[in-house]
C-alpha cells in the first residue's frame, strides 16, 4: 500500500512514541508534545470531521498562525480523506471569501473568534461552507463550532472509521490546494497530490543528513508551502522535533530558548540579520571593529578556499580558528549555540550574506522552487554548495531552458492542473512542462542561478535588459535600508522607491545630533538623504552605468500588504507599487538635466490627523 502524508505521520507514531515531536510556549516556558499524543489529536480530528460529514474529496480551510493545532487540523483533514486549503492568517476578508467560494470548501478552521464573527455575515457568498470551527475560544453561532465540540464528536465515533478511510486513499489523492500569492491578480488553486508533496520530501531527504536529535524552529506561515514541506512535513518524515516560535518578532529570543539545530526562512530574516551585526560592529568601539572586519575577512577567505577544494594553508586556518573564538562562536552562541544550518528560500539571498553567515560557522543553504513543484526544484547542501547560486536541481526533476532563458521543469513533484482554471493550465504546462516564468541558467557545474521573474525585467529606454531584483538585494543589505523598488521599464534610466530601516535611521540622526519631528521630517533632511545618495552610490561603483540608479525617492513608510503592495511572504507586487506611487515615479523623472535629484515622500497614514 503506497504512503499518504497522514499514513507516514500515524506510522512514526509508533516508531517514536514518547519522543517529542513538537513544542510550543505555554505560561512562560516550552511545553512538550509527544508523538503518541500526536497521533491521538490526529485521529480525534479526522473522526470529528467525518461526524460533520466530511467526505474523501471534500476540502476544509485552515486560517491560523503556526501551532500544533493547524497540524491536527491539516493532518487529521487529509486522513478523513479531505484536502487542506491553507490560507494566511493575516489575509484579508476579500481574499478569504474568493478561495472559500473558488474551492468550495465545506469546513473552515480558524484561532480568530473576531473572524469567525465576520465571516458568518458573509455565508450567502460561500453557500458551500457548512461550518466554522474555532481552534480556540467559543462564539454562539449555528454555523460556529468550538474545539471541544469537535473533539467530543471525534471521540464518539470508532476508530475504525478512520482507519477505513486511512487504508482507502492512496499517494496519487488530492492532498491539497494552495493558493498562491501572486504578485499579479487573483490568486490561483495549485492542486498538489500526496505523490507531489512525498516525492519532493523524499528527493531532500537524500541531500541533508536529519534526525530525530535534531529540531526545528518554525515561524514562516504554514499556509507557503516552502515552511509546509520543508519545515513541517520534512521534519516529520525524518522524526525531527518542530519548536513554536511565539511569533516572527520574537525569533530572536526564542532561538536562545530552544536552541534548534535548523532553521528555515526567507532571506529577510537573513537580511535584517546581517543588518543588525554590521551595524552593531561599525558603531562600536574602534578596536573591536578593526577584529571584526579582520575576523570577517579571513573568515571569507578560508570558506572561498574550502568551496574550491583548495587548501587553506597553516596560516590561513591558525588565523581562522582565532577569528572563530574572537567573533564567530559569540555569534553562534547568540543563535542557539546548536545552529547546524540555515535554509534559504521563497526570495533570491544576497550572496554577500551567505559568504558572511558561511564565514561564521552556519551556512546558509539557499534552494529555489514554487508552490507548483511541490516546492523544491534545487538546493545547495553539504557537499554541495555555491553561494549565488540555488544550488544543484533534485535527481527526480528534468529541467531545460526556452530559447528566452525561461526555466522549464518536469517531474513527479510538479503540479498536475489549477483548481477550476483549464487556460492557466494551459498556459503553464506544455507537454508535460512547467513554465516556471523565471530567467536561469546552469554553470558547467551543474549548478542553478536564477536572475529574475521574466515578466519583471526592465527593458531600458535604450534596449538594456536588467533584473530589477539583484539590484534591490544588493541594496538591502546596507543597514540604513530596508526596502527598494528599481523602476525604469521604457525609462532613460533606473530610478528607486527607497524605504529606510527607521530604527538605524533614528541612531544614526540622534548621533550626528540631527534634530527631527517624526519620520517625514528625518526623511526630508539633506543630510539623511546625502547619507542614503552616498552608501546607495558606493554599493553599484562597479555595477555597469545602465545599471545604476540615478535617482531615489525616500518613503516614510513600508510597502504594505493592506495596500496590495506586497503579497504575504513580502514579495513586492511591481504593478500595485507603479500604481500606488505614479505620480512619485513620474515626478522622479521630470526633474531637467542630469544632475542627482533626490527627494523624500511622506505618506499620511489612515488615522493620522
């Protein structure tokens, strides 16, 4: 009988036992859940659904931060036979009501009473929903159903009953629908089987030696099926233990807590990373950062030399190992002190952080994919690893290039069809290939680079193609910025939307003794605009002159995702931004002649008076 995700969990079950399989933070202090435990929650959901009517085929909706709960709730759908349709909890109603209607789903599980409440004043949009289940708190509603309620049901019901509807689903089932972001338009259902999901998981657990000695810090959303597959149901197949960070902002202090062994992310967790010690070690005192730079150089050099097989010489490594105990081990200390590895995807990674985090003792090893192939399409790994590159492409997938440059991928992890939208299918899949829509190449290493989405290139006014993306990534890594928009599409030349990182900001004008109002009067002063022209002007001196950005525009806020400018993950939605900002954009290119123009831009806020 061929394995479904929720038959490889149950089985583990046994195999584990008393062993922690997850934790999460309870009254101040982590608390431990074991796998037996795991398994009953499992069951005790699945049997509640099948009570409620949950039939094979049917689909029910998770909303709700990363908790054990969302695993019972995702685990036990899919062994009542049903998909998961993952949604962000912090998406907004709209949205919520277009993949409710799209997918026809029948359950809806949430953490928010507050939504739960809103949600019933919209059911005549949603006829196929029959019940909201509330993962905590209670509301008294026909249509609301509380945990304890379901718990109850699941415990009435045989377990027999799903048992029988475990042995009766097999790898090539439906498991879920997720529905990407999309950086344009509405979102689309990405069907993904069991097969899909397990032959990507199967094909990354041959690269990366995890165990059940180790364990996982998990904050990214649950509903992106990178922290999904890869720090969830990876984690599972391979026994590992997942650990609750209480939420995005307090990473930090949850990996001194739990001190995980691996840690996956998108690269601006690295980024702010990166940020924060550059900018701790370029305003202390003179001598540690003269140690700091030195260590960092020498720490660079012998990680090169090691990625090309080269000897480091005695040298090289007495220096390395005292550049390790003067910096690097207070570092990895303050991450956990366990640290074996970071994983990097969902956005291109800067390579200069990954030489930096590599330097230090814990590699970052950046992979790339989509939600359509399940996700992973490559990865680096130990052994096997170049910074700036994606890494190598998994075994089980065949890739080629169009005569374009576009990425073309093939094999069991890549999606089969887009819920309920034959054209976009079409669109996508051609004999057998997905289009992925992003510009590559493989060195003759075999390794994958990935330069930028093909419908985000910028074609200059003079014919230059540019990916717009390297550039930001390059400029993020300076500590006084946080966000940057390259436009210039059919322009004469590149211009940017620059959002600075304000708690730097504010030391550096309270140092430089600049005085200031609020964060329009910082971003308006000359000094912090020749401070940003200056540190913008020394990251692009060797980049090619069609390359660099003339012109900037300070904002005095983030892109944000209540204004469709960004899409859950933080991927910036180009279209929405030229929209929303137009008039800033054009106004950056009618200033005459060619010298340096560069302005601020203060957004009222909703509310403000």
């Amino acid at each position: 009988m061929s394995d479904t995700i929720p038959r490889m969990v149950l089985r583990h079950t046994e195999r584990f036992a008393e062993r922690t399989v997850m934790r999460r933070k309870q009254g101040g202090r982590y608390r431990n859940i074991s796998w037996i435990e795991l398994g009953e929650q499992i069951r005790t959901y699945a049997a509640g659904l099948i009570d409620l009517g949950l039939a094979p085929g049917d689909q029910a909706t998770i909303m709700s931060p990363n908790c054990p709960e969302w695993a019972y709730a995702d685990l036990g759908i899919m062994a009542a036979g049903g998909r998961t349709v993952p949604v962000y909890h912090t998406e907004s109603l709209k949205t919520i009501l277009h993949i409710l209607q799209n997918s026809q789903s029948r359950f809806f599980f949430t953490h928010s009473p507050l939504f739960a409440r809103q949600l019933v004043h919209h059911l005549s949009r949603v006829p196929h929903l029959e019940k909201i289940i509330l993962l905590s708190g209670s509301v008294n509603h026909d249509h609301i159903l509380s945990l304890a309620e379901l718990v109850r049901r699941g415990h009435s019901l045989p377990r027999e009953c799903v048992d029988k509807t475990l042995s009766g689903g097999c790898r090539e089932d439906i498991a879920t629908l997720v529905y990407t972001s999309g950086t344009t338009g509405e979102p689309k259902g990405v069907v993904l089987t069991h097969d899909n999901i397990l032959s990507n998981i199967e094909a990354c657990c041959h690269l990366f030696r995890i165990d059940e000695r180790d364990q996982c810090l998990s904050f990214l959303p649950l509903s992106h099926i990178f922290e999904r597959m890869a720090g969830y149901y990876m984690m599972l197949h391979q026994g590992v233990t997942i650990a609750y960070a209480e939420s995005i902002d307090t990473v930090p202090a949850n990996l001194a807590e739990v001190r995980p062994t691996i840690v996956i992310s998108v690269p601006r967790l690295y980024e702010k990373m990166y940020s924060r010690i550059i900018e701790r070690a370029t305003t202390g005192p003179w001598l540690k950062k003269q140690i700091f730079f030195l260590s960092l150089r020498i720490g660079r050099n012998f990680t090169r030399k090691q990625l090309a097989s080269e000897t480091s010489g005695v040298w090289l490594s007495l220096a390395r190992n005292l550049a390790d105990r003067l910096v690097f081990s207070a570092l990895r200390e303050k991450l956990g002190g366990r640290l074996r590895f970071f994983v990097s995807g969902g956005a291109p990674l800067v390579t200069e952080i990954a030489e930096f985090f590599l330097a230090a003792g814990v590699p970052i090893y950046e992979g790339y994919g989509l939600t359509e192939t399940s996700p992973v399409i490559a990865v680096n790994y130990p052994g096997r690893h170049r910074p700036g590159s994606v890494g190598p492409s998994l075994d089980t997938l065949s890739l080629t290039f169009s005569d374009e440059g576009e990425l073309m991928v093939k094999g069991p992890s890549v999606f089969a069809h887009y819920w309920q939208q034959d054209e976009a299918t079409t669109q996508a899949l051609k004999d057998g290939w997905f289009h992925t829509g992003d510009i590559g190449h493989i060195d003759g290493d075999g390794y994958l680079f990935i330069s930028d989405r093909k419908k985000d290139l910028i074609v200059t006014a003079g014919g230059k193609n540019i990916a717009p993306l390297e550039l930001e990534n390059r400029i993020k890594t300076d500590p006084f910025i946080a966000s940057v928009l390259v436009y210039g599409d059919r322009k004469p030349y590149l211009t940017a939307l620059v959002v600075p990182d304000f708690d730097a900001l504010q030391k550096y004008a309270a140092h430089k003794k600049i005085d200031f109002l609020d964060r329009c009067d910082l971003i308006c002063h000359p000094r912090i605009l020749d401070l940003i022209r200056r540190r913008i002007d020394r990251i692009q001196q060797d980049t090619p002159s069609y390359k660099r950005i003339r012109r900037f525009t300070l904002l005095s806020r983030d892109f944000s995702a209540s204004e469709g400018e960004v899409t859950p993950t933080l991927k910036l939605r180009r279209k929405e931004i030229g929209k929303n900002f137009a008039t800033v954009l054009e106004d950056i290119y009618r200033a005459e002649g060619k010298v340096i123009h560069d302005t601020s831009y203060c957004i009222i806020e909703r509310g403000d008076p």
